[in-house]
C-alpha cells in the first residue's frame, strides 16, 4: 500500500510540474487569443443626415422610384429599416425632365464599438463585404449604372464604409456595375416595428414625379 501511495504520489507531482511547464511557456502578459474573423461584436446604432446631391443623370427618376433605391440600398449596407427620405426635384418639375435631383436620407448604421466604449454597446454587429449590382439589391438596374456611380461619391463618401472595389460601365449597349463595401451589418434580428417601419414609403417630396 506504501509503495502504491508513493507511486501515485510521483504521479501528481509530475502532472503538476508539467502543468506549470506549459503556463510558464506563455509570455508574461500575453493577450488571450482574439476573435475569430468575422465574429460579432459590440456595437451601437450611429445617426445619419444626409442631403445626397445628384447631377445630370442620363434619365429622369420620379421621386417613388428615388425613394425605393436610396431605401434598398441603405438597407444592403446594414441600414436600421427604419428610415426617412425626402427627394427632392425629381420627375417632372416646371413642365421639363428633372434630371438632377437631390434626396435627404436621415438613417442608422450600426458602429462597432471598442475599449470601454463597448459598454454602450445595443446590438451586436460583424464586418462582411455587400454587393451592389444589377439585381443586388433588386431594385437596382443596369441603367441605374450612373446613379450608383454617383452615390459612391456622395453617400457611400460620407459614410464609414470601405470600398473594396468598383467597375462601372455606364455607356453603350451594355451597361453594368460591380460595387464591393465592407460594412458592419448587425448580427441580432431587427425589431418587429423595424421591419414594419421599411414597409411603407415615407416620401415628402418637392416637386414629386
């Protein structure tokens, strides 16, 4: 019995020893293993007011179709349904074709938090790259080629968003467009009065077509 009691005692200590071998193999304050990529994280919904200015597009927009693109496309970024747009001189204004008009978009993005901040955090959110294409979302089409070109330098330019990448093609025949943006898009289900809030069209507009 001795000797069995002597045997598992050496047993412990040499576990233990190993134990503390491994422990001691890791730097002094090393940091634990981080996320993996593309994993949710803390975020909050951010505000935004912005008066997208567009100019001599190659055809006229009512202010209904205006409404629709700005919302699907907000909503493909990682837009919170609920929103206002507001566009303005679009259609047929005085008589004549409106062809440069103008949509105020009031709107929430999600805003990835870090540090401290953190504990303001609402929803959670992951990085992951969208695309706008034809039929991406599907209100787009090949000849809104320039009025998605002209978005990239004017909403997407006021917004934390990376452009990836971007090919357009907005003159012959064949008209197309390719544009790749990584964007936070939350990661938890939106509310059921969000979803009810994008439903409806909220156009105010000026000179409504």
């Amino acid at each position: 019995m001795n000797a069995l009691r002597t045997l598992l005692t050496g047993l412990i200590l040499v576990a233990a020893s190993g134990a503390q071998a491994t422990t001691a193999s890791a730097p002094p304050g090393a940091a634990p293993p981080s996320a993996a990529p593309g994993a949710a994280a803390p975020a909050q919904w951010r505000t935004y007011d912005i008066l997208v200015v567009l100019r001599n597009l190659p055809r006229t927009y009512s202010c209904d179709e205006l409404w629709y693109k700005f919302r699907d496309v907000l909503l493909t970024l990682g837009a919170r349904a609920y929103m206002t747009l507001t566009p303005y001189d679009c259609g047929y204004a005085g008589g004549g074709e409106a062809r440069s008009p103008r949509v105020e978009a009031k709107f929430e993005l999600p805003l990835l938090l870090h540090g401290s901040a953190t504990r303001y955090a609402e929803i959670s959110a992951r990085d992951r790259t969208v695309r706008l294409a034809p039929g991406a979302p599907q209100s787009l089409k090949p000849e809104d080629c320039e009025l998605v070109q002209q978005l990239e330098g004017t909403l997407l330019a006021g917004l934390p968003l990376r452009v990836d990448s971007a090919s357009f093609t907005c003159t012959g025949s064949h008209a197309s467009f390719l544009l790749s943006v990584e964007a936070p898009l939350a990661a938890t289900a939106p509310a059921q009065g969000d979803r009810a809030a994008g439903a409806t069209p909220q156009v105010t507009p000026h000179s409504r077509g």
